[in-house]
C-alpha cells in the first residue's frame, strides 16, 4: 500500500536533503555521539536493520472477531546528520515491510514510509538562507473507527500523511543593531492517502498547499525593555478533495498585517499586546472575516523558577485566551501548562503540529474543514537517579460544521524509564482517551499500557522484548468492547 504522492515526496526529500524515522519495532535514530556513521563529505551517514517477530490476538482491527497472527516487521533505516558553518541537516528515514501470514490477498503484506527531516542553509552569507523540512507517517483516518497505539495492528482506517515545507527568505540588518528585516516565502503541502471515514465516506485523496508571502520587521540589540514587531503576510490555501469520480476544490486567501510590542515594567512583570488587521475570503461562514484582531496581556516571572503568560484577545469571529505558565519544582522536576484557542483548518492543524522536523502528530481526520480548536496540556517530568517519568494531561475540543469533526477528548499519559544497568534499560508505558463526539450517546473509551526492555548487545547489536495490552469500550465500531495484547520480539544492528 505505497501511497504515490507520498512516495513522490519522499524521493524528492532524499534528493534534496536526506531521510530517517521511526515507529514502533523499528529502528531507533543513532544519537549523534554514537561512534557508528561514515562520514562522507562531512556527513554522518549511519545505516541500521530492525527484525521484529509479533505475536498479537488482534490483528485485523476491521474485523468483528479478533484473529491471531505473527507478524514479520523488517525495517531498513539510515540517518544522516550534517552540522556545518553553512548548513545543518538532521535526517531519519525507515522503510518497514510488514508480512502478515494469516490474511489473504493485498492484505498479507504491506509497505511504509517514515520519514523526519529538516535542514538549514545559508546560501549567501548573512543575507539569503533556505529552511525546509518533510515528514511522512502513517495514521488513523477517523477516530471512531478502528484505532490502536501499536503499528502491527492493521486497519484500513490507517492512511499515509506527507508534509512537505520550504522557506527561503532574505534577512537584513536596519541601521545596525536597530531592528533585522526578514522578508521569505514559504510553501507547506499536506496530504493524506485511503481517506474513508468510519460512514464509509470516501474522501480519496485529501491535498492541502499553503503558499504564503511574508515580511517581518523586528527590533533589534538596541532596544531592551520595549522589544517590538511589524508583520505583513499573504496566504493562499488551496484545497483539493480527489475521491473516485470527481476532484473538488476550495480556496482560501488572507491578507494580514499587525503591529506587537513587550515592555518589560519590571524584572517581574511584562506587558504584551498586539493589534491588527485580517480579512479572510473563502466559502463557507468561517472563513469570512474582515476586521480589526488583537490581544492584550502579560508575563509574570515571580522567581527564576516560574513564568507564568497569559493574553487575551480577538480573532476571527470570537475572543480567545492564550496562557502558559511552567514551574521548576525542584532541579529534577519541571511542571508545565498551556491552554490555547485557534481557528484553522484540520490540514493546518496538522501542519502546525508539525512543526519545524517533520514530525506529524497524530491527528484526527485531516480535512479542508474549517474549525475552533481549544486545546488544554499540563506536563510534569522529573529525574530521580536512573528513573525519569512524565505524566501528561490533555483536553481538546473542536467545533466545525461537519458532526464527525466535533468533539471532546480528554488523554493521560505516563512514561517511567528507568537504566537498569549499563546494558539494560525498561520502561512502562500507559495512555488513556475519552472521546465525547457531537451524534454519539456514549463516550468512546481507550485504554494502553505496555513494558518494553532493551539490552545492548555489543556497541552496534541490541535486541528487546515488549508487551502491550489494550482495551476499548464504544459504541461506534461494531458496538462491542474490545480487548487487544501483543508480545513482540526484535533484534537491531547499526552499521
């Protein structure tokens, strides 16, 4: 199931920059201190093999009656790192085959990409520079369909999203020290592969580009307690839905421009504050806008161990909050919180969630819709001789047209990691979602919890052993709940 575009992407991405990632039984990117690598033309070029044998009593998520099954995971890998005085380049592809021996036809065997890749070039000395980055993975298309945390499980809910970004751009210096002027164009594309909604829905193909043409003035070394910005930006969006008889087609184009400015009051306390412009011409109500934006607040740091932010605003159709605030609790244990409000469209959901490596977040139903995302997070992580754990906390909400594209979902998540000894190390894994959608009279529960142990063989030779139990009550898919354990044996080798 070799999705064309994604493939396209892919080559491409190679041949302008390089390649890497990875997922579950498959191999883990060298860390750059690792005496593994051959370095070519000042690259740090470093192959690897993963061979992983599964044994799982639900292999086919589609299916009403779970079924047994081996599965035979092989993954080449390479990861090539370049830091130079002139470009950086930081690139982890995996190629994984998956054999699946009790299931007929197409279905038997399988073929993904994951890629995460991102590069930084300056061209001409301290004037033009080119970042670009590229990812490819695989996720569930619609949540209230077939979902699992183990990449094993097969379901034809799964689809190949690709991104793809460049962005050249100028900088140059005002006046010296007074302010730095960056003017650029950034390209962004998003698609996602086998989009059929749990309705059985065919959305086909699912594209997304952002051409966007910006230029920022931003104050420079001179200026202290009173930094300051100006932006004018141009975006063209456009959206094209590709399904088996016809291509349709949206576009959206906003124009922006808005001045920001901090003062620092005090050593503890900073006002924020910006204001601005947009107009917004697409189809449908939510994106229609034409009017004045801005948001006011502040940053309190109290102490040098807690930063607390909050601003308040108006975007688009309503007004929104932005807060954040960390907290170092001790030197080994960090809190932090963040609750944000947006308007965007799932592909650009996506694309933010991206960021800047190429590393695509799992998302839900990547569609052209246009949407209001609240979205609530609070971590806390801490170090305790060989032990660290996190525990995260998450509640998003999202509002749109379309009833498949409203809902809650609240997640827990905890991860113990622990170095047994100098070869060994272990960790415990357990995630929790509760998904609240608009048209459904129940919530949609999904509980996962795993160990996994790892021994270092020699310096390039390791191998490891995992077990991960899963569980669901829902309504939605086949209307029964649905337990899941897979045991999973893998051994690697770096080159």
């Amino acid at each position: 199931m070799i999705n064309n575009v994604g493939t396209a992407i892919l080559i491409s991405a190679l041949g302008a920059m390089g390649s890497a990632a990875a997922a579950y039984g498959q191999v883990v990117p060298v860390d750059i201190g690792a005496q593994q690598g051959t370095v070519e033309g000042g690259f740090i070029i470093t192959p690897s093999i993963n061979i992983t044998e599964t044994w799982t009593d639900d292999v086919d998520l589609d299916t009403s009656i779970p079924q047994s099954d081996f599965v035979t995971t092989t993954t080449l890998g390479v990861n090539a790192l370049s830091d130079g005085p002139r470009f950086d380049l930081n690139l982890n592809y995996a190629l994984t085959h998956l054999f699946y021996p009790s299931l007929q036809g197409d279905d038997r065997d399988e073929f993904r990409h994951n890629l995460q890749a991102n590069s930084a070039t300056e061209l001409i000395e301290d004037l033009f520079f080119l970042d670009t980055a590229a990812g490819i993975n695989q996720q569930f298309v619609d949540r209230r369909g077939s979902f699992s945390t183990v990449d094993v499980a097969r379901s034809d809910n799964r689809a190949t999203v690709s991104i793809l970004s460049a962005n050249p751009y100028f900088l140059n210096r005002v006046d010296g020290n007074f302010a730095t002027l960056r003017t650029g164009y950034t390209y962004n594309y998003v698609n996602i592969s086998n989009n059929v909604t749990f309705d059985g829905i065919n959305l086909g193909n699912n594209t997304s580009e952002f051409h966007e043409a910006a230029m920022n003035l931003d104050s420079g070394t001179r200026f202290t307690r009173f930094i300051w910005g100006w932006e004018a930006l141009y975006r063209h969006q456009k959206l094209d839905q590709i399904d088996d008889l016809n291509v349709q087609g949206d576009n959206l184009n906003v124009y922006e421009t808005s001045l920001n400015g901090e003062y620092q009051i005090s050593r503890y306390i900073a006002a924020i504050g910006r204001i601005g412009w947009q107009k917004r011409d697409g189809i449908g109500d939510f994106n229609q806008f034409d009017g004045i934006i801005w948001n006011v607040g502040g940053r309190l740091t109290p102490g040098p161990r807690t930063v607390i932010q909050v601003t308040y605003g108006k975007e688009f159709f309503g007004n929104i909050w932005d807060a954040s605030a960390s907290y170092q609790i001790t030197p080994n244990m960090l809190f932090t919180a963040t609750y944000n409000e947006q308007y965007q469209t799932f592909a650009q959901n996506a694309l933010d969630n991206a960021g800047g490596g190429g590393a695509i977040d799992d998302q839900f139903l990547i569609t052209q819709e246009f949407a209001r995302f609240r979205q609530y997070n609070a971590s806390l992580t801490g170090t305790r001789g060989r032990s660290t754990i996190t525990i995260n906390f998450g509640h998003e909400e999202a509002v749109s047209g379309n009833a498949i594209t409203t809902y809650d979902r609240n997640s827990v998540g905890v991860i113990w990691d622990r170095q047994l000894n100098s070869r060994l190390t272990m960790s415990v894994n357990g995630s929790f979602f509760e998904d609240k959608f608009q048209d459904a009279v129940q919530s949609d529960i999904f509980f996962s919890g795993g160990i996994r142990f790892d021994y270092l063989l020699s310096s390039s030779l390791s191998a490891n052993v995992e077990y991960i139990h899963s569980q669901r009550e829902q309504q939605f898919f086949n209307f029964i709940p649905r337990k899941s354990n897979f045991i999973s044996v893998g051994i690697g080798y770096v080159f």
